[in-house]
C-alpha cells in the first residue's frame, strides 16, 4: 500500500475528472477519446504549467500539419503516393520543429496529427477535445495534489520524482 499512497490524490482527480469528462462529451456530442490523447500528452510533456504549453502546442502543431495534409489531398492529389510523400514531410517537419522550445514534445506533435486522421478531418471537433484534454491535464493534476494533501499532508503526486518527459 506504500507504493500507492502517493499517487491516490492523482488517481482520485484523474478518475472523478474522465468519469465527468465522459460524461459530458457523450452527452455534449463531443469526441471523447482525442480529449483523452491530450490529457496523457499534458502528463507526458511533463506536466505543470511547462507540460501544458508544450503538450498543447505540440497537438495543435500536429493538427494543424494534419490539415496541410487533407487540404493537399483536396488540392494535388489524393493517390496513396501523394499521400505517402506529404506525410514523409510532415513526419520531418514534426521532429525538426521541436528546435523550438514550444514545440520541443515531438510525441505530441505526432499525437496531433493521429487524432486529426483519426476523426476523419474533424477540424473543430478535435480543437475542442484538445484544449479540453488540456485544461483536465492540469486540473486534474492541481486537484490530485489538493487531494493528496488533505491525504497525508503532502503535495507530491505522480509521476514519481525521477520520472522524465519523454521527448
């Protein structure tokens, strides 16, 4: 049970916060599961206020990369070959853009793309579930640390502190 108590603060916020989530994207119409691929982006960029400018930035990068994608499609050609050379060069694009700090999280530049095709180029569909995605990645993980305070007095939540954003 040692190794749990630190995290029930996180897994209590992170559990209230997706069965609220699923909720009410159900219900709302909204695609529930992109909002999910985002959350885990925010943790995985590290989380805090640096995760969730870099998670988010590296999603919205990826849709919008996406896009130029489908408009390409729409535009030149919509062979596989065509589609093959554009993802090659947005597959570069999306590993050499993270020289920028904003967008150093590749993972989550590729997970905003995914997500784009995955929806079928539902543009505002996906740009909704992202920033939600988001916005539940450091409220849950605020909340998680409020909780876990009130468990045993301290803020630690996960990941553990030798954890490292994966890049």
């Amino acid at each position: 049970m040692n190794g749990i108590k630190p995290l029930l603060g996180i897994g209590i916020s992170v559990g209230v916060l997706a069965g609220a989530w699923t909720y009410a994207s159900v219900e709302l119409t909204w695609i529930t599961w992109v909002a999910f691929v985002a959350w885990a982006c925010f943790f995985a960029a590290g989380g805090g206020t640096t995760g969730l400018a870099r998670g988010l930035a590296a999603n919205l990068a990826g849709v919008f990369w996406g896009w130029v994608i489908s408009q390409g499609l729409d535009t030149i050609s919509s062979s596989t070959v065509a589609l093959a050379l554009m993802v090659t060069v947005v597959g570069f694009v999306l590993c050499v853009e993270a020289a920028l700090p904003l967008l150093s999280f590749i993972p989550g530049g590729f997970a905003g793309t995914a997500v784009f095709f995955g929806t079928g180029f539902d543009l505002g569909g996906v740009l909704v579930a992202i920033v939600a995605g988001a916005v539940l990645g450091i409220v849950s993980e605020r909340l998680g640390a409020a909780i876990q305070s009130a468990i045993d007095g301290s803020a630690r939540t996960a990941p553990a502190p030798d954890a490292t954003p994966a890049t």
